[in-house]
C-alpha cells in the first residue's frame, strides 16, 4: 500500500484534489466579494438595470481575465486546435448561460434557496455521466449525492420555509443543469491532450464578448459601464474578482479536473456554499470599511460545520471508491 500511495498515479489525484479544493476556497470567495461589488456599484450607479449591471461585471471580469492570460500564451493563438475551439467555446456557452441565469435566480428568489438548488449539479453530474458511459452510477456515488443533499440543505436553514416552486427557483434549477454540463465537459476524453491554459483565455475571452452582447441587449450604455467602474474602490473590488476568483481557479478548474472523476469534481465543488458562508462572517465588514457602504457580516452556526463536513464525508467516500478502497 505504501508503494501505491507515493506512485506518480496517486500523487498526481491527490494534487488534484488539493487544487480542486484550493479552487473551491476561490469560488466561496467570490460571493462575498461580488456582492460587495454589486451593493457599492448600486450606491455609485443606481440609476442602470441589475441584468446590465451583471452583463457589465461579468464582462469586465472575463475580459480582464483574458487579458491577463494573454502574455503566457500569445505565441500559441497561432496553432489552435479544432478540439480546443470545441472545448473553449463549449465551455464559454455552458458557464456564461450559468452565471447568466444565476443572477436572473437570484433576484427573483430566497438566498438560501438559491444556495440549495445551485448545488443540485452533484446530482446531474453523476446521472450525465450514467447516460454518457451507459453505466448506472454505483451505490457509494449515490449515497455520497444524498449526504451533500443533507449537508446543502444544513447551509440553507430559511430552505423549507421559502421554497416555492416558480420563475426563480425554476431559472436556478436551469442554472444547475449548465454547471453541471460545464463540469462534465471539462473531463470529456477527446479533450485529454488539450492546452488547458490555452482553453482558459479562449474560454475567457468568449465569455467577455457573451456578456458584452448581453450588456448592450439588456440596455445598457457605455456611460453607464464607465460610472460603474470609475472610483478606485469599484476598481479594487474588480480587480480582485478578477485575480483571486476568476484567472486562478477557472485554470485549475481546466488543468486538474481532469485527474479526478466529473462526480468528485462535483462533490469537491459543494463546498463552495460552507465556504462561502466562513467568509461572509467577516469580509463583508471589511468591504465595508474599504468602500464606505453597509455590508453586514453574516453570523456563523452549528449548521456551517455540520453540514460542511457532511459535504466533505460525501466528497472522500467517492474519493476512496475511485482508489477502489
């Protein structure tokens, strides 16, 4: 067993794992952190849409990100492949339509069961994955699906007393259904040989010109996009989504993913919820202070911890399977 664990195999799953998760910590940081930017671009600018207020966040966000990747990978622009088109185009569609419909569900429905329903992609991946390979998923992937149920229900404790099924809840479940295309598209096998720094910035790039149509085509003006980007706090807080929960996370998302199964990936990813939540008990001061607006922080519960290590349970008993433990 000793010989088997320190195998270039194993290691390589298991720093996978480890960035996967690292990745996770950058997504659960980004919620407190675009909410923050939403509240001081509302104060800054509240006279704009919230759909073109999004579209121009998102927009700036991909782009940026892009334009940071850019250097690295100028000089290989020349020589891409049709596999790698497929994948950052597909990928680009798949995770915009996500983040589109995201913010759509949001507005229109309880955070908690936003939170609830976002995570439903434990459950699709594994039953895309069972009709793709035409193989049933195995009794540990399900039980494993059920305890993150349990464990997101756990984070979300207004759940069953919001939840009503209509247009919001509706769009989230809709949103649900592209992230977990996104995951498995990553791990398809034709992709294996792919440049994944490469698919990242055509991916980013992609996902920029999506939401700058949709910017344009929910009204909006390039006056508006300049006032919602025009102090150095507004500055600072995109600059931020951009560098620690945009350029890093969606490379490791592309390059190590594909070291694990999509059904781990998406288990792993559940933790975003739990984590964002440990952030949101402290940072939104800290936003507060930084743009002078009023940023409540969150207060912390038993819940957090318990149903952040349900997740985490559910996460090493597909982990162990696939070591065949």
């Amino acid at each position: 067993m000793k010989s088997e664990e320190l195998s270039p195999g194993v290691l390589l799953v298991l720093k996978a794992r480890a960035l996967l998760v690292a990745s996770t910590v950058l997504w659960g940081l980004s919620f407190p952190l675009m909410r923050g930017l939403e509240l001081a671009q509302k104060e800054h600018a509240p006279h704009g849409s919230d759909s073109a207020m999004a579209c121009a966040d998102m927009a700036v966000r991909f782009g940026l990100a892009a334009l940071v990747l850019l250097p690295f990978y100028i000089r290989e622009l020349g020589r891409i492949t049709f596999r790698e088109w497929s994948q950052a185009i597909g990928l680009a569609i798949l995770g915009g339509v996500a983040l589109y419909l995201q913010t759509l569900g949001l507005a229109w429905t309880d955070a908690s069961v936003s939170a609830f329903l976002t995570q439903l992609y434990a459950l699709l991946v594994p039953l895309i994955v069972a009709i793709r390979d035409r193989r049933p998923p195995s009794l540990r992937v399900i039980a494993a699906c059920t305890i993150v149920l349990i464990g997101i229900a756990m984070l979300s404790p207004g759940l069953l007393t919001h939840f009503t099924l209509g247009p919001g809840t509706l769009v989230i479940i809709l949103s649900s259904g592209f992230i977990a295309g996104q995951i498995v598209w990553v791990e398809r096998p034709i992709y294996a040989e792919n440049r994944s720094g490469l698919i990242t910035l055509l991916m980013f790039a992609f996902m920029s010109g999506m939401f700058i149509i949709a910017y344009f085509g929910t009204g909006g003006t390039t006056g508006f996009a300049v006032q919602l980007f025009d102090t150095p706090n507004l500055v600072g807080l995109t600059l931020a989504m951009v560098f620690l929960c945009t350029v890093v996370n969606y490379w490791i998302m592309n390059a190590w993913q594909r070291c694990v199964s999509a059904t781990e990936a998406g288990l792993i990813y559940c933790l975003e919820p739990a984590i964002a939540t440990l952030f949101s008990s402290f940072l939104p001061g800290w936003i507060s202070r930084f743009t002078g607006i009023n940023y409540p922080s969150e207060m912390l519960s038993w819940t957090l911890f318990f149903g952040g290590a349900m997740i985490l349970s559910a996460t090493v008993l597909v982990a162990t399977e696939r070591r065949g433990a």
